[in-house]
C-alpha cells in the first residue's frame, strides 16, 4: 500500500463467523454473524477517523452475503478474507496470530499503530484507553498466570514484526499452552516489559467469552481495586500487576 499515514491507526477486528475450534463454546453462527456486525459498527463510531478492517477466517461466504456487502460499502469498512486455518487443534490465537502477522504485514506501510480487538467483544472505554504517544505495546499483563491480554492491544508496527511475527506456532490450546502465555513469555524472557504499557484505566470489556460462554462483565469493586492498582504500579514503573482479585 502507499506512503505511512501517521495521522491514521488500523483497526484490525478479528473474526471466524463459522467456529474452527474445538475450543469455542459459543457456536451459534447467525448469532456470531449480527455480534460481529454489531461490533464493526460499534468501533467504526469509535474511530471515525482511523481506518477498520475486519479479518475473518471461516467458511462464511461474503460474496453473497448483502448484510456485510452494504456494511463495508457504506461505513468504508475493509474485508481482509483468510482461508480457513488448517490448525483447528491449534485454537484460536494461534488462528487469530496467523491474520495478524499477515495483515501487519501487508499494512506495515500504511500505518504505524495497530490496535486489536476480538470483534465479538464491545470494550466500551477504548478510545480513552488507546494512546499511541510514545509507546510500543499496550496490553494487560499479569505476573501470577503469566499472561499477556491479546483481547485488546495496541502496537507499534514495527515493534510487532521484530518481536511477536511467527510467534504463534509455539500456541496449542489443546496442549495448554495459550498464546497469551506465548507473548508474555516472549516479553520476560527478552526483558521487554519495561517497553511495554499496561491501560492506564481497566478495559471496559461487554460479550460473552467464546472459550466458556460466561459473560465478560467485572465485579465493579475489583475493578475499582484493579485501577487503583494501575495507579501504584504505574507511580512504581512496574508493567505488570502483582496480585489478582
């Protein structure tokens, strides 16, 4: 594509209308179908001015399907077809990995700053929780589980390629090991928290989780502890949380 637009983020929502999982609870395809279209429109009015792109990967035929037609005609939202991933055993970050790595790929030119989203989720606060001012990764990590949250991020371009590009075929939720426990392992053992940025405020997150099905809502005073906690850790220059409520 053309010339780097840094007044511009891509925004890439991840999708798979049609389960490729034996990990996914909910398997409800028309259901999948309107969330997803409900949380295309949602980040569009989110970021009118950045530029969003919807990544799916199943079965779901677009060429005959009006509903999405007139939905990327009208709100200029962009379509970027994967064919189905052979590694279903795999699981789903290793699957929404692989689209990653693609599309920065093919987008690297364009854009500086990528922020992801799973595209059933709605994260309400997002556009007062993503910075890209001198940062190279935002995401939530946590040290008890070592984790690092890829519901939700953003990431410099060319931080990702050098250090998260083909990382998730060491993923296998079928084994256990969940590209969350990847990435946070990546970035301990190359001593990169320090470069990295927890939310300065909690994700506010609303859906249901495709892994179990359980709705993604907080107890509100754990989160009125978990942003507290952001403050001290923040005062402290730790890029991690500590504990877990």
């Amino acid at each position: 594509m053309g010339e780097i637009n840094s007044n511009k983020k891509a925004i890439l929502i991840t999708g798979t209308i049609v389960p490729n999982s034996v990990f996914v609870a909910h398997t409800n395809v028309e259901q999948r179908k309107q969330e997803y279209i409900e949380g295309l429109l949602f980040y569009k009015a989110q970021f009118p001015n950045d530029d969003i792109f919807f990544l799916e990967n199943s079965t779901h035929d677009f060429t005959t399907d009006s509903q999405f037609s007139d939905l990327f005609k009208k709100h200029h939202i962009t379509l970027i077809k994967f064919p189905v991933s052979t590694k279903s055993k795999e699981g789903k970050g290793y699957q929404e990995f692989e689209m990653l790595d693609a599309s920065i790929e093919r987008l690297k030119n364009s854009y500086n700053y990528f922020v992801k989203v799973t595209g059933r989720y709605k994260v309400l606060n997002i556009k007062h929780i993503i910075q890209t001012k001198n940062i190279e990764f935002i995401a939530d990590s946590h040290k008890k589980h070592h984790v690092t949250q890829t519901n939700v991020f953003c990431v410099k371009g060319s931080f990702y390629n050098k250090h998260f590009k083909n990382l998730y075929v060491k993923s296998n939720d079928s084994e256990g090991v969940f590209i969350e426990h990847v990435i946070y392992d990546y970035l301990v053992k190359n001593k990169l928290l320090q470069q990295t940025n927890l939310f300065y405020k909690n994700p506010i997150i609303t859906g249901f989780s495709g892994s179990y099905g359980g709705t993604l809502n907080r107890n509100k005073y754990k989160m009125i502890l978990r942003n507290i906690e952001r403050c001290v850790l923040r005062v402290l220059n730790i890029h991690e949380f500590l504990i877990e409520y």
